[in-house]
C-alpha cells in the first residue's frame, strides 16, 4: 500500500500571504490529522477529519483551517501567513473506528519570509 | 501546556548499549501511548505503542516499560545501533476525549556512536 503523500513537499511564501497544502492518505483509511512541527514547540495537534467533517481541533487561531474530501484526501489553508508560521506541516492518517495508530507522511516545508 | 513530559532532550549511547528514554504525563484519561521514530526529512514512523493495561511491551530491541500509578512510560532500545540515530517522540492520547488528537513529547535527539 502507497504511504501517506503530502504535496507540495517545499513552499515559500511571504507575509499576508496564504498558502493551501495537500494530504492524501493511505487507501481505506478515513481519519486524516494535521500537526506544526516546530523546533521550539515541537509537535502540536491542529486538527482531526472524519468522513468530511472536523472532529477534534487543536489550540491555533482561526487563520488555520482545513477540508476533507469524500475520498478522504484533505487540505490545510493558512490565511495571512505570519513569519511564526514557518514549519513543517505533517499530515497522519488512520484507519477510523477507534483504530489510533497513526501513519504520518513526509511533510510539507513551509518558510515564510 | 505540555500534557507530556519528554527526558533527556539529547542522549548519546556507545554502539550496543542501552538507550532509555522518559516519559512523564498527567492527565489520567490518556490511555494510548506510542512512541515515534523520525529521521531528519521524514515523517515520524511508529516505533510500537502500549495501552496502560500492560507494564511492559516488546518488539525486537524496543521496549516500553509503562508505570501507571506514577504516570510514567519509558522506551528502551536494548543493543543500541547507529541506524538507530535519530529523533524519538514519545505520546498520549485519549479517544473517548479528543479523537486521536496527539499529544506528543518535545522529542529525543539520540546518537549512536560506533
């Protein structure tokens, strides 16, 4: 079975701007989470889909926001990008159903200059 | 908040010896816990994960050791290897709470010198 994909894998942009990353996860699994991984803060939570719908969310501003598509693929917008947002954007997927082991998949760069 | 406690931040171990990486949480609903492994540009990868049913779980040279009563769960990777070099998470979760929102560990940079 094909891994959890992330496109693009690198991004820069600049203040204000936003920017819209892209989750695919693996075959059958319907449960997609994102999460920042920074050095200082390290992994964080930003938010759960299932079957179309946020089901848990993290501690960030509403300037976070994602989607999930009927075929389970998601995405993740952040609004008026801000230099703090620079980091990398993980995207884990899991089978559902009380099943929590979680597959991430490579990430994607993000720097905001 | 940190809802887990993740120690040492760094750890260097001769080649075939014992890394042992700690873990500390407080919130007693937690009741899943794995531990992830990441190599510089990758994802993490799951390492093996313990419920607090069980004191002890093996896979190969990667042990959890989990102490309930003491909120407290450690990973031991036994025969250290320099392939094992990398960044280890450990995490927590509670389903019945929050989903399978993790909550992860500030992470362990281990180096396996040869």
């Amino acid at each position: 079975k094909a891994g959890v994909t992330q496109t693009p894998r690198y991004l820069i942009k600049t203040r204000g701007q936003q920017v819209t990353l892209s989750c695919s996860p693996i075959s059958g699994h319907r449960s997609v989470s994102w999460y920042q991984q920074t050095p200082g803060q390290g992994l964080q939570f930003l938010f759960e889909y299932f079957s179309e719908t946020q089901r848990n969310k993290g501690n960030f501003p509403g300037r976070f926001s994602g989607r999930q598509f009927s075929n389970s693929r998601s995405e993740m917008n952040v609004s008026t990008l801000e230099l703090g947002d620079s980091a990398l954007y993980l995207c884990a997927s899991s089978l559902g159903r009380g099943k929590e082991t979680q597959y991430f998949g490579p990430g994607t760069r993000l720097l905001v200059l | 908040q940190q809802q887990v406690k993740q120690s040492p931040q760094s750890l260097i171990v001769q080649k075939g010896g014992i890394s042992i990486i700690n873990c500390a949480y407080e919130n007693t609903a937690f009741d899943y816990f794995p531990w992830y492994q990441q190599f510089p540009g990758k994802g993490p990868a799951l390492l093996i994960a313990i419920r607090p049913d069980v004191s002890e779980k093996k896979e190969g040279r990667f042990t959890i050791s989990f102490n309930k009563s003491a909120k407290q769960f450690s990973l031991h990777i036994m025969d250290s290897q320099p392939g094992d070099s990398a960044t280890y998470f450990c995490a927590a979760s509670s389903f019945r709470n929050s989903g399978y929102a993790l909550n992860f560990g500030k992470g362990t940079s281990l180096l396996v010198t040869p």
